[in-house]
C-alpha cells in the first residue's frame, strides 16, 4: 500500500522547512485552495525554520553551558580540591604555629626564668655590695669618729697641759717675784730701820756733846733733824718693822715726827 502524500511524516524522514515549502498535493474535486495551502505551508515552513534556528541556538547554548557547567564543575572540583589543600595546609599552619607558640612560649618561660635567675644574682651581688658597702662607711666612719675624739681628747689634754704648766709657770714666777720682792722689801725695810737707828744714835751722840759742851745756860740749836722720808719704797710703812719682827706697841715722839718730815 503506497504512503499517501498527505502523511510525509510516514517516510521517517524529518520535515525541513524547504520540505514543507515545496511540498506539493495532488488536487481533487472540491479540495482546498491551492493558494492558501501554499501560504500557510509557507508560514509553517518559516515558522518552522525559526524554529529549527532556535532550536540550533539553543542546542549551542546548551552546548555551551554544558562546557560551561564542564568548566565550573572542573573549577568547582580545583577549588574543592584548594579548599580541601587550603584546609590541609591550614590545619598544617595551624599545627606548626600550635607547635611554634608552644616553643616560643617554652622559650620565653626559658628566658624569663633565666632573667628572673640573673636578676635575683644581681640583686643578691647588688645587696652584698651595698651591705659591704655600709660596712666599710661604717667602719671608716667609726675610724674617723674616733680619730676625732682621740685627736679632741689629746687637744684636750695637751690644753689642760698646757693650762697646768702656764699655771705652774704663772705662780712659781709670781712666787719666785713675790719672794725676790719680799726679800728686797725686808733688807730695804733692814737698811732703812738700820738707817734710822743710827741716825737716831748720832742725834743722840750730838745732843749729848752739844750739852756737856755749852755753857750753862746757852741753847744751841738743833740742827734740822728732818729724814729723807721721800727716797723710801713706795708702800713702804716707815714704822712697819722688818719680816718677822714684831710691830712696838708705841712709837717715840721723836720717829712720829722724823716720819711726818721729810728730806729737801
């Protein structure tokens, strides 16, 4: 039974927009109009070509999201793998900085320790010094503190030493000058009582010659019977009697008035 050209579709064969452009039927009695059929054959066969140019449009678009889809999926797959080496290497960095804090933090406890070791030394040297330091102020202080009060007390004692033989040497020149006074005092004191003994003597000795010598009757005058009073020490009492002699309860008339003269 032959196909029926009304049914292309049964020759297995896909229909083309040229196909359908050029499709031509047989014509019977009280058929369609030739005219319309050819145009609407033609505007299925445009719309047809459209189509089949959209359909290719989007074949190439499919195409070429699927390379797209490839790519990122190839770019989703790298980056999985990065995140994935990211997060390894991560994990590494974070393992080594683990292991390098706790070494950093090992050593620095290390060096704080031994800080803390050299500072307690020299803190302890440091002590020690100043210890032997104030030791050695204190003994050169006590040194020289006693140096001073030696040194005072023999300024003291060379002072009272020197006090003591000015002192010695005051009054054994005072008595030395006392005594060489008093002695001059006495032998002037013995030479002027001497003076006057014999002077009273030869007074005596002239009033006794001028009496068994005158007449009877006849007075003679004295001679003037005054006594170099002035030429005596200065402080020197002209009765005061010599040292050691006693002073006479009375004094003559005559000695009252030798002292109440005196020479020209």
């Amino acid at each position: 039974m032959s196909q029926s050209p009304l049914h292309p579709s049964a020759t297995n064969q896909p229909l083309t927009p040229l196909d359908i452009g050029h499709r031509q039927f047989p014509g019977r009695p009280g058929g369609y109009d030739r005219a319309s059929v050819r145009t609407f054959l033609g505007q299925v066969a445009d719309q047809l070509e459209a189509l089949l140019h959209e359909r290719q449009d989007l074949r190439a678009r499919v195409t070429e999201l699927e390379r797209e889809l490839d790519e990122r999926r190839q770019a989703e797959d790298e980056i999985r793998r990065a995140v994935v080496a990211a997060e390894r290497i991560g994990h590494d960095l974070r393992e080594n900085a683990t292991r390098q804090c706790e070494l950093m933090i090992e050593q620095a406890q290390t060096q704080r320790d031994g800080v803390e070791r050299d500072a307690a030394a020299r803190l302890t040297e440091t002590e020690a010094q100043h210890q032997a330091r104030m030791q050695e102020l204190e003994a050169a202080f006590r040194g020289r503190f006693a140096d001073l009060e030696r040194d005072h007390h023999q300024l003291t004692l060379e002072r009272d030493r020197a006090h003591a033989e000015r002192t010695v040497y005051l009054e054994r020149a005072f008595g030395e000058r006392h005594a060489d006074l008093t002695a001059r005092l006495s032998a002037v004191r013995g030479e002027y009582a001497q003076f006057v003994s014999q002077y009273r003597a030869l007074m005596q000795s002239f009033t006794e010659l001028s009496a068994r010598h005158l007449p009877a009757g006849d007075d003679l005058p004295l001679p003037n019977a005054t006594l170099p009073l002035g030429t005596a020490p200065a402080g020197l009492a002209l009765d005061a009697p010599p040292a050691g002699e006693d002073r006479p309860a009375e004094r003559p008339a005559d000695l009252a008035r030798l002292e109440e003269q005196s020479f020209v």
